[in-house]
C-alpha cells in the first residue's frame, strides 16, 4: 500500500443502494409523507419514534421534527406489525433489505420507542484497505458507533467472497439483511445467522468446524468468549475480518475483555539490569501473546481511515511510551 498522501475521494468509486422505500412504507402515513416532502433520503441515518415525543428524523448534519404530534402507541404497533421478529438483542429488520429497527421497551417488556436506522449497501468503500484484506492478513476494524464499520464489512465480505470461501457470522442481520435469503450486497458470501446474541461464539467455531470457509467475517466482537473463539480460527489458519467496540487501538489495550485480540496485556518483572539497560522501572506492561489480528483499521470519519500494518509491533511500542508515527490523509499508515 503506497504511504503517499492521497484522498478518499480521489481513490474510491462508491455507488449506494438503500432500499428506502421499504424502510418508509413501514412508518406511520403521517411520518411517511413527512419523510417525501422533505426529500432528502440519500442524508438520512435514521427515524426515531419515543411515545409521548415528536418523531424525528436524523440527517448527517443534524435532526428535523417529523410531526407536532406526540407519537402514540398506535404508531408504535404500527410499525412493529410490518417488520419482523425483534431478537432478543431488541433488534428486528425488513426481509431483503438492510435496515435494521431497535425497541426501546418498559419493564413490562412493552415497546415504547424505535430507533429505525437505514441500511445501505455500499459499493467501493474498501477500496482504500482492498490491498490489505485481499493480502490474507486478519483484520479488525474500528470506529464509533455510525461511522460504517458494518458497511465496510459487509463490502469486504463481498469483495473476498469473488474468490475466496467466506462465511458471516450475522449476529443481528446487519451485515445480510433480515430474512432467510442474504442481501445481495454480500455478494457469493455465505451467511450463518444466530438465535441469540449470546451463543454468536458458538456459531463462530461452528462455522470453522462444518463449513471449511477460509474467510470468517464477523461483526461486534464483544466479550470475552467471543474473543476467545476469534483466537481459536486464528490458530486455525482461517483468515479473520471483524470489528470490535473501541475507537483506537488503545481503547481495545486498555479493554480488559477485547485485549487478547491485540495480545493480551500483563505485567512483567525485569531484573535490576534489564531495569537498568531500558531506563524503565522494574515492574512494566508487555504483550502477553501474538495478537489475533495482524492489522487494526482505525475508521475516523466517512473518508478517513489509520491503518496499524503491525499491530503486535504498534502494541509494544505503545506499551513503552514510543511515538507514533501519524499522518492525516485520505488514510493514513502507522
């Protein structure tokens, strides 16, 4: 990967597909003609609906009330009634699109509020890391909440898909859509779907040891059973794709759960001439093990990644306070 600056824009080809149609025909009519005479479908991110609260609609660069009138429980039936089943992550989806529909429930289980967010397909974001992906290297992404991780996932699990036997773990059906039939943006990919958030660990080994795919691409790594079971295929030889809560590769160092996929962090004792010879004190951080990804994809905005090529050399070095090397491009490498 050339280390030339060079803009998102000028590298990558995107071309979107959202489906927000489907999305739309779900809502209430109120909220729905509001959504057409706005006219702005290709900014949107999401529609939030609490009862007893305007609705409203969320763009890219901020939100717009929907509707003077407070949403009711009507309106939340409504919507509930047209889409499919909520899992018990409180997740649900419209079957063949990418859309995905949260509840906020009450103590008694009952919904009163949706978050329903717009899935898109989008088409060329990998460009960027297609080097990378395509080089065999496990790789981790990730970002803050909204800023593509799954998108971008889900165009490398196409990508690899053209020639290679890739396999996703869709804990939520946010990488193939909702339904027994995968969205095409996943392209020749095969999809494993999970009852319950809780066994997505299970049904990571599950995939390794019936399906002999040579790609695992899996979304929201989370706990430490998952980390666990990420490790496992590493060791198998089976190339890994996935993404983790954290922002920065220090957020996932300093996460006791996630640290194992950067190798794990302990404590060492260096004798006084080891102390000595390294200028530190005798009691320091180190790398406990090899990381289960080899390169970290820091996502920092829509059109800007850092990209850590060595992630166990990145670690050991921020382990002993050296400096990192940083530039702010279209992406960057460090």
């Amino acid at each position: 990967m050339s280390t030339e600056g060079q803009t998102a824009v000028q590298s990558v080809q995107i071309e979107i597909m959202d489906n927000l149609d489907a999305l739309i025909e779900v809502l209430p009519p109120s909220i729905s003609e509001a959504l057409h005479k706005i006219n702005r479908g290709e900014d949107l991110l999401e529609i939030v609906m609490d009862l007893g609260r305007r609705p409203e609609a969320r763009y890219v660069d901020g939100e717009v009330t929907l509707s003077e009138k407070e949403v009711d429980r009507d309106e939340l039936d409504y919507v509930v009634e047209r889409i499919g089943h909520f899992g018990d992550d409180n997740r649900a989806g419209i079957e063949r699109t990418l859309h995905r529909i949260s509840a906020i429930r009450n103590r008694s289980r009952r919904v009163v509020g949706l978050t329903c967010r717009v899935g898109r397909a989008v088409y060329g974001t990998i460009d960027i890391i297609r080097d990378i992906v395509e080089s065999g290297k496990s790789v981790l992404l990730l970002g803050r909440p909204g800023v593509g991780k799954t998108t971008m996932l889900r165009e490398v699990a196409r990508v690899l898909a053209e020639k290679r036997r890739v396999v996703i773990v869709d804990t939520s059906n946010e990488i193939g859509g909702d339904g027994d039939i995968p969205h095409p943006a996943i392209g020749r990919a095969r999809r494993m779907q999970v009852a319950t958030p809780i066994m997505q660990h299970a049904v990571m080994i599950e995939a390794v040891e019936n399906h002999m795919p040579e790609v695992i691409v899996i979304d929201e790594i989370g706990n430490d059973l998952e980390a666990a079971a990420a490790r496992t295929i590493a060791e198998r030889g089976v190339q890994l794709v996935g993404t983790a809560h954290g922002n920065t590769l220090d957020n996932i160092m300093l996460n006791p759960t996630l640290a194992d996929l950067v190798g794990g962090i302990q404590t060492v004792t260096l004798s006084d001439e080891e102390a000595r010879r390294r200028g530190t004190q005798k009691s320091v951080l180190e790398r406990k093990a090899p990381p289960t990804f080899d390169v970290v994809v820091e996502i920092q905005d829509w059109d800007r990644v850092a990209v850590r090529h060595d992630v166990a050399a990145a670690v050991d070095a921020l382990l002993r306070g050296r400096p990192q090397r940083w530039c702010w491009w279209g992406y960057c490498c460090c």
